[in-house]
C-alpha cells in the first residue's frame, strides 16, 4: 500500500518519544489514527469508516477505487440508471408539441414547424419541428417507436450521449429536407413535422450497438429496410428527413465507437473515461457542425428570390 511521504508513522512516533501530529495540520496533536494507513489525523481531516475514521488522501483513493470499479455502459459512460429518463423527456416534449397543435394550430404552424423557405429566418425550427406530428397515428407510431428503441439505447449509450445522438439525427433529417429541397417547387414552402428524422438516428444507432455488442443486427437490418420501403412508397412521408437522420445517427454512433481510448491493464479507467468523454462530445458537435456546413451551402446556393420567407 503507498503512503504519502509527510506524516509519522506510529513506529516513528513512538521510537522518537515525539506526540503524534497530524500530517494535514502539523499544530495538532492526536492520538486518532487512520484505520487504513495508520497516520495520526485531526478533528478536521477524519473521515468516518464502517470502523473507525479515514483520513482524508485514504478516502480519495477509496473513492477513486471505487470510481475505477464502477460499471460502465459500451459507451463509457457510468452506468448509473437503468431509467431512461431522456427517452421520457422526448416523449413528453412530443406529447405537449402535440397538444399545442390541438390548442392553436395555426400558431405554431407559423412559428415552430420547419420548411426550408422558413430554414434561416427561423433556425429554431430545425429542432421545434421534431416535437410535432401530422395525427393521432403519426404521433401513436413515433412515439411507439421511440420507446421501443430509445430505452434500449438510453441505457447502453448512457443519457447525454443518446440525446445528443437523437437530437443531432432530428436537425440532420430537416437539413436533408433543405439540401434537397428545389427552391422553385412546392417543397420549398411544404412544411415537414415528425420525430421520425431523430428516430431513424436511433435506428442506425441501434445497429451500429448491436455490431459492437455482438448482438443480433440483421433484424434492425430488416427494420431499417422496412421503414425505408414504407418512405417511399406512402404518399406524404419526407424520405429526406427520413435518410438524414439514419445517416447521421449511424455515422456519430460508430465515430464513438471507433475513437473511443482502448483500456490497457493497468491503465487509469476515470482517465479513459474523461477522455471518451471528450471525445464524443466533440463527434456530437461534429455532427452538428456537418448540418450546419449544408445549410450555409444550401442557403448559398439559392437564388436570391428564393431566400427564406416566414409563413405567411
């Protein structure tokens, strides 16, 4: 067991005839020993144990022990809850967008559904239009959808990297819907609604952990494949917005995948882990950037007469 190099061991103590002092505060004399490393320790620096008292470097190891020793998701993330709370949170964000509707339809047409003539002079529509839907089935479908994959992810992804990943795979479908969208035909002013774009991110997230984990993927295969053949073959359903999410959701899935820190015997797990932790923030920001490159393409590219309008 190391032990830091200040401080007196007790055989120290008692073979100079010195009062013991605390290590931390020199001008303390005490006789209360830490039950782990056998250092005196002060009034302020114990830490109460099961037996006895902690000083307070043993109880940093320990926590630090105990951190290194706690399961963590295929991500590397804590594996703290198995609750997804995020998954509830959407689903809820889904329901009230849904109520509004109900309320003042033609309020949040105007201002939180996305088009791409709306594109840059409302931006926030990007992400409002996600939390709307088009009917009782639309919603009823998504929502099913949501929660039969979401939770599963939520859990092996852990909560903030399965939000970034959905809500990434969201904005991604409407920036597909703009990059092409022909200014001059009637997608360009046609409004798009629906969490399908961030759903199908899931999608491909879904397989992309499934790969990883050794688990089954050619049935999220067949569901992928499936819900592509339903795009385009039903009258009414953005295939973009659809292929924008799947593409982004499978490509920042498997970039945290690929560029997470391997663990080496040995190596400091608290450490990988802040570092994967970086690192996937930045492949989410990564992915966000990417939509942002397209739609300042897009926007370039339009003719002036074409640029966006809000609703009228």
């Amino acid at each position: 067991m190391n032990r830091p190099s200040y401080g007196y061991s007790a055989a120290e103590s008692e073979g100079a005839g010195e009062q013991p002092v605390c290590p931390r505060h020199p001008d303390q004399v005490t006789y209360v020993r830490c039950q782990r490393c056998d250092r005196p320790v002060c009034g302020q620096c114990q830490r109460p144990a099961a037996v006895g008292v902690l000083c307070v470097d043993c109880e940093h190891q320990l926590r630090q022990q105990q951190r290194s020793a706690q399961p963590r998701t295929a991500m590397g993330a804590p594996a703290r809850s198995a609750t997804p709370y995020v998954t509830y949170v959407m689903m809820g964000l889904c329901g009230l967008g849904f109520l509004l509707q109900q309320v003042d339809a033609g309020l949040v047409y105007q201002f939180l559904v996305y088009g791409p003539v709306v594109s840059l002079s409302q931006p926030w529509t990007f992400l409002t239009s996600g939390f709307l839907h088009g009917g009782i089935m639309h919603i009823a479908l998504n929502m099913w959808a949501l929660w039969a994959v979401g939770q599963y992810l939520e859990r092996t992804m852990g909560h903030w990297r399965y939000a970034g990943v959905y809500l990434v795979s969201v904005i991604a479908g409407h920036t597909a819907v703009l990059l092409f969208a022909d200014p001059i035909s009637l997608a360009w002013t046609t409004g798009t609604v629906g969490a399908s774009g961030g759903i199908f991110g899931l999608f491909g997230s879904l397989f992309v952990v499934n790969r990883r984990m050794g688990a089954q993927a050619t049935q999220v295969l067949i569901l992928i494949g499936l819900n592509l053949v339903i795009t385009v073959t039903v009258p009414g359903i953005s295939w973009q917005g659809h292929l924008g999410g799947l593409v982004v959701g499978t490509a920042m899935t498997a970039a945290m995948f690929a560029l997470r820190p391997r663990a080496t015997p040995g190596a400091d797990r608290i450490a990988l882990a802040r570092r994967a932790s970086l690192i996937h923030v930045g492949v989410i920001g990564g992915g966000l950037l990417l939509c942002l490159l397209v739609i300042a393409a897009k926007a370039a590219s339009v003719p002036a007469g074409y640029l966006p309008l809000p609703f009228a």
